[in-house]
C-alpha cells in the first residue's frame, strides 16, 4: 500500500558541534561559509540530509567533506526547528556534538575556510548556531558533571594537573589543586600508572571506607548551579583524610579505569556525579 501526502514536507539537514580540547582551552570547530545564505559567516559544519543515509551518516560526510575531520562517535544534541532558522526553505536540523583533540582541518565543499576558535572567542553564527552552541555548551558541562567525559583525550596516562586542566577548560572554573585531586581520587575511578608501591596503597585508602559512605558519592544533581567545588563533587566521607603520599607528589601519573567506574556506578543504582 502507497500513501500520498497533500502538505510540503520540511528539509532536513545536519549540524555538527566539535570541541576540542588543546591541553590548556577548550576550543570549537567552524567553518566560514563560501554560499549563500551567510556567505563568508562563520557556521557549525552541516548539510541536508540524503535519502539513502542516516542522521548520524550525514553529519560524518558533511564534516568530512567540508573539513577532512573524520569522527566516528557522535552524539545526539537534538532537534532544531524554528520555523524561519533558514531564510532558503523550512528545515529541521539535527544536531550532534563530540570532544576530540584538536587537528589540522582545511575548508572544502561549501566551505572556504575551516579553523578552531577558542570558546571565549566565537564569532557570530549564521543560522540559529549561537543557540545551538549555548546548547552544546550545557550539555557538555552537563555530561561531564555526571559522566566520564574527556579521559580520552588525555592520553593513556596523565598527571592531576593535566586533568584539573581539562576540567576548568570545559567548566570554566578554577578549582584549588589539593581540593581537586582529593575530590578525583575519592571517586575511585583513577589508578597510579605503573607505580605498584602507590597504587597498592591508594586501595587500602579506599577500602577504609564503607560501602554506606561511598553512595554518598553519587547522588542526582541534574545541573551546575555552583562553583563550590564540594556541591559540584558532592559531599565526600572522611574529607580531613590524607590520601597515602598524595601530597607534595607532582607528576604522578593516572589512568581512568572504566571497569570501576561501572560498578560503581551498578553497585550505587546512580549516576556518578563528578
């Protein structure tokens, strides 16, 4: 059985938000228009989607082709649909987002030019982008705040400072080191890497502490409303504690252990709340 349709159908497009994280600031993937509309304003990098493709498949070819990133995880932002966002014809886009570190990009397709802005320092988008950046701004800080977001851009093993770096360039919040590092090694989910004598001893520490005082470590905060790192990191058990030769101890390296973040996260019914 056929159907028909007697009304117009909206176009559909793709629009992909790309953090990049350079060790020290966040920055943003653009590409600067080489049509109209907007010619020669800075966008996210997008298209209309094909017949034969995915969502997810449209958004890596249009960043591709108008960039030469090639990105294999995307997630979803959502649905844009104001009614006049595109002065050409009604279109809904789609939007994705990812963080990544940041490479050599060159403008191609309808793009002249493709380049990394620093966040602090983004242009006026075409389009309705500004919105959708606000968008994506949220929900990275949001996904970090709950998720393990950015680990992997840090290499397979990384110092304290290199994560609280990371941390204040997605937040844009400048924590106390001693707080922090306390703050990230209570959680549970970073191990010493490659020093047994240390990593051994970061187990005892965290085995003095109940199963009943680690849930106090998860909790459901749905949004960042403070730059009081204890609200932000909830409140942790025996906080005048000194973690075993934590202190006075630069360029310890760490590595993130998925496998005890997920129980974790299974043995406490909740999210983690970083």
């Amino acid at each position: 059985m056929s159907y028909t349709y007697d009304y117009p159908h909206p176009a559909v497009a793709t629009d992909t938000v790309i953090f990049g994280f350079n060790g020290k600031t966040l920055e943003i993937l653009l590409i600067e228009r080489g049509i109209e509309p907007f010619t020669g304003m800075w966008a996210f990098p997008g298209g209309f989607l094909k017949m034969d493709e995915t969502a997810e498949e449209c958004a890596r070819r249009e960043l591709l082709e108008e960039t030469g990133l090639a990105i294999q995880t995307l997630k979803q932002l959502g649905a844009f649909s104001a009614v006049h966002r595109d002065p050409r014809e009604r279109v809904v886009s789609i939007a994705f987002y990812t963080l990544v570190n940041p490479s050599e990009v060159r403008g191609g397709d309808d793009a002249v030019n493709a380049r990394w802005f620093p966040v602090e320092e983004v242009p006026q988008l075409a389009f309705d982008h500004d919105y959708i950046f606000r968008k994506a701004m949220q929900q990275l800080r949001k996904d970090i705040h709950f998720e393990p977001v950015g680990f992997e851009l840090l290499g397979e093993s990384f110092t304290m400072s290199e994560l609280q770096r990371l941390y204040e360039a997605i937040l844009g919040i400048h924590f106390d080191r001693r707080n922090f590092e306390k703050k990230m090694l209570q959680t549970g989910i970073l191990d010493l890497y490659d020093e047994p004598d240390l990593a051994e001893e970061m187990g005892s520490y965290h085995s003095c502490s109940s199963m009943e005082e680690s849930k106090s470590f998860f909790g459901t905060h749905h949004e960042m409303k403070t730059k009081n790192i204890d609200e932000l990191f909830g409140t942790m058990p025996n906080s005048t504690l000194e973690t075993p030769k934590q202190r006075g101890r630069k360029g310890r390296r760490f590595f993130f252990n998925k496998e005890k973040y997920n129980r974790f996260k299974q043995d406490n019914n909740s999210r983690l709340e970083f």
